[in-house]
C-alpha cells in the first residue's frame, strides 16, 4: 500500500510540472502575475543562441595559421606587423667531393747489389732516414781489389808502349801506321781497369731514393746479390692518398685538384690529384684515384684511413643561418623576404649543410630575409621591416644562445 501511495504522489506531481509547461508562462522574482513573467519558449530560445554563440565565438577561426590571424585582426587603419630582416647577398659556394681511402707510400724499394758477395757490414738501422748515394752495407771486396791493381799495371804497360812508339814515329824510325795497333791495346786495357773499378764500387750497396729503411735487412756474413735485398727503402715524402671515385663523381674528377686529407690520426694535409683511373673496378664501378701529399717530416705513415675533401669548384649560393627556413602552407622549404615593405616567398633548395650556416640556391643576387617575426606574417602583407647587418645579427643570435 505504500509503495501504491509514493506511486501516486508522484505522479499527481508530474501531471502538476507538466500543466504548468503547458501555460507558457514563469514567474521569476516572485511577484505574482503580471510582474516577472516570461515565457519559457523565449528562454529555451534565448539559451540556444548564447550556448552557439559560446561554441562559435566572434574569435580567428581556429584553423587558420598564426600569420594569417595576424593579418586577419590587423585590417586597414592597424599598424603593420614589425619584422627585422638581414641583406644576403650571393657567395661563391665551394663544390667538395668527400672520399675515403688510406696512406700508401709512393716508393717501395728492396736494394740490391749489382754483384755477388758476402756482406761485410750493415751500415744503417731499420726506422733509419736515409738519401740519395748513402752507403747501405758493404761487401767483402775478395779479389776484387787486386783486379784493380793487375789492370792499372796493364793500363800502364801499354801506355808506355803506345808513348815509346809515338816518339819513334815523330823521328821517323817508326812506320806511320804502327802506333795503331798499340793504341788500341791501350784502350782494351783502359776498359779493363773501368770495369775492374766498377766492379770495386759495387761492394759499397748506395740507395737510390731517399726515404726510410725498412725490413728486410741483410745481416753482416749472409750473402748478398741481385737475389738477396741488402735493405729495403720505403719512400715517405711525398705520401700518396689513394682512394676509389664513384662512376656518379667521375665529372668532377681532374688531376690537379686541391684536396685536404685528414688522417685517423686527425692530422690534416692539404694535396693534389696526380692520378686517375681510365677504367673503372668491375666489381665497384668506381675508378681508381691518387692525391699526391707533402711529408718532409714524415709525419704521414704508410697505411693509415683517412679521408679526402676535394674542391672541384665554386657555384653561386647564398650562406644563411638554419633559423631564417620556414615552410608554406604546402609545406615547400623556403624564406620570407621583404619587397617593398611587402611580405615574399621564395623556395629553397639546400645544397650543403655546414658549421657555419646551409648553402641555399633560388633566391635572387641580394635579398632581405626576415630573420625575426617570419612566422607571423603572410605573403603579400605589408610590414615594417627593420634591416640590421648579418654581423650584428650573428652576434645577437650567439649571445642568446651563451644565455640559454
């Protein structure tokens, strides 16, 4: 029965809520009729419009970019938006072909003697800078010496006798072709003691380049002779770089090139292109290459990794600080400029990525880039534009970043 009764109560208040609907009409303040009435449907109505007003807004339509809110709040009588830019000018751009490779000496010499013998004396050590004619090892003269002496004796026997005939033929008492015969036994005898000599000289084993010693060695009573190194001279100075160029490189490749090879061992030299393959690896497709180095000191050794930069020219290009690139509605890379206190775009191509700044190619000879405010202005919008010097913008951008 009591749920019955709590069933019925509130439904006579439900009918009661509904016929007071159906008049239209709220009394608010409490005044009675006729003072504070207003009809519901204007309420409803009144609500309506204050919620769409409160979801749309009289604000930028939140799909525009911030520059063109910029430009949609600043109409005709506003001020313009202020921007500073900086004048680029047109630089030489310097083309570099980066390639990899190591050290080789030019030179590898294994010194031999032009005889036979037994090495009587190492001259020099291993690690041991050597010229042009220095003796290297000696070997044992043997009979050598006293063929010498038999041919100079020979030499002079028949000088006397060629001299004798010669005095004879001045008084007459000899034929006037008698002195031919000796003549030529003179000379027989003069070659003999030349190659005797030679053959001395050749006990004394000289380098023929300069540059450093190296293994192998010969060792004092080994024997020694065209087949039996007495040393082996590797030839430091100059150094060669060598390396392999990319068939896609091959257009920009020419001897006499300056390059600047930098060592694993972070020493830098700067060379030149002496050499370059006419026919390409089979299995690389890439061409052989040489950059020839100076290495008084040898400070350079045989065999270490480095890496070449080879300037192969210049191209026109203007050197701009990262911070200045922006991108356009259609997200194509590029700057804004000012012309004429009027906003431009204009599309980049980066072309090298450096410490210093990226080299860009598309713009004009001279151009004023925004450098501070781009992203609030659009094309074609009018700016008071500040130019400052790229120095002092330089100098600014650094003390910002010691700063931060």
């Amino acid at each position: 029965m009591r749920a019955i009764y709590s069933y019925g109560v509130a439904g006579l208040i439900v009918v009661g809520v509904g016929a007071w609907l159906a008049t239209g009409t709220l009394v608010a303040g409490g005044n009675g009729p006729g003072n504070g009435e207003k009809q519901i449907i204007a309420l409803v109505t009144k609500g309506s419009e204050a919620a769409a007003v409160e979801h749309h807004g009289t604000g930028p339509d939140p799909h525009l970019t911030i520059a063109e809110r910029v430009a949609q709040t600043t109409g005709a009588g506003s001020p313009a938006q202020s921007v500073r830019t900086v004048t680029y000018v047109v630089q030489p751009m310097a083309i570099e072909v980066p390639l990899r490779g190591r050290t080789e000496a030019k030179t590898t010499v294994s010194v031999v003697p032009q005889t036979s013998g037994t090495v009587e004396a190492v001259l020099v050590e291993k690690g041991q800078k050597v010229n042009v004619g220095d003796v290297l090892c000696r070997l044992d003269a043997g009979d050598r010496q006293a063929a010498v002496a038999q041919a100079e004796a020979a030499v002079a026997t028949a000088q006397s006798a060629f001299d004798s005939n010669a005095s004879l033929r001045e008084k007459g008492l000899a034929p006037a072709n008698s002195g031919l015969q000796l003549e030529a036994a003179l000379k027989q005898a003069q070659a003999g003691l030349d190659n005797a000599r030679t053959e001395l000289e050749r006990t004394e084993v000289k380098a023929t380049i300069a540059g450093v010693v190296q293994s192998p060695l010969a060792t004092a009573g080994s024997m020694a002779g065209p087949s039996a190194p007495c040393a082996t001279i590797v030839q430091l100075d100059p150094m060669l770089f060598k390396t392999q160029v990319p068939e896609a490189r091959m257009a920009y490749a020419r001897i006499g090139l300056d390059a600047t090879v930098t060592t694993v061992t972070g020493m830098s030299v700067e060379g030149k292109v002496s050499y370059i393959s006419s026919v390409a690896d089979d299995a690389t497709r890439s061409f052989a290459a040489e950059i020839e180095i100076p290495n008084a000191n040898g400070a350079v050794l045989d065999g270490l990794s480095a890496q070449a930069i080879v300037n192969v020219g210049t191209a026109p290009a203007h050197l701009l600080p990262q911070s200045v690139l922006t991108l356009d509605d259609a997200g194509v890379l590029g700057i804004r400029a000012v012309e004429n206190s009027k906003v431009a775009f204009y599309p980049v191509t980066i072309a090298m990525d450096t410490r210093e700044g990226v080299w860009v190619t598309g713009l004009p000879a001279s151009v004023d880039i925004i450098t501070v405010g781009q992203e609030f202005v659009i094309p074609g919008q009018t700016v008071d534009a500040t130019n400052v010097s790229a120095a002092d913008a330089a100098s600014e951008a650094k003390a910002e970043g010691v700063q931060s």
